[in-house]
C-alpha cells in the first residue's frame, strides 16, 4: 500500500512538473512569436496553458480515485481479519 501511495505521487509531482515546464515554455514561445498568436486570433493562453491544465487536474483526480479505493479496499481486508 506505502509502496503504491509513494508511486502515485511521485506521478503527481511529476506531473506538476511538466505543467510548470509547459507553462513556461508556452510563455516563451508567446514573448518570442507573438504573431503566431495573432493569426490564431485567441489569446496565447488558450492553446497552450488550458489544455495542460485540465490534463493535470484529470491526472489529480484519477490519482485520487485510485488512492480512495485502494484505502476502501485496505480498511474492509482489515474489517475481515478482526473478530469481536
């Protein structure tokens, strides 16, 4: 169980770290060639921070999905081995 918990968040902080770098790295890209924002007539933002984002809020939610049921799973197995 510790070992799957450390597991998943190493994939978070991985995964945050990768949304900071895209992050940064669309900010660069938008300072350097701001006329390719301008042809796309949409702020700067929309093409390359949004869809980062929402990927990582998805990958939070499923990481927290699978650490609730894997806790669900570790309290019943330990409900079966306790008798009153």
């Amino acid at each position: 169980m510790k070992k799957i918990n450390y597991a998943l968040t190493v994939i978070l902080v991985f995964g945050l770290g990768m949304l900071v770098e895209n992050i940064y790295m669309n900010i660069l890209m938008y300072n350097r060639h701001p006329e390719y924002y301008e042809v796309l007539s949409a702020p700067w933002y929309t093409y390359g921070i949004l869809p980062s984002v929402v990927e990582y809020i998805l990958l939070v939610i499923a990481c927290l999905a699978v650490r609730l049921i894997l806790k669900r799973f570790s309290k019943r197995h330990q409900n079966r081995g306790v008798t009153n």
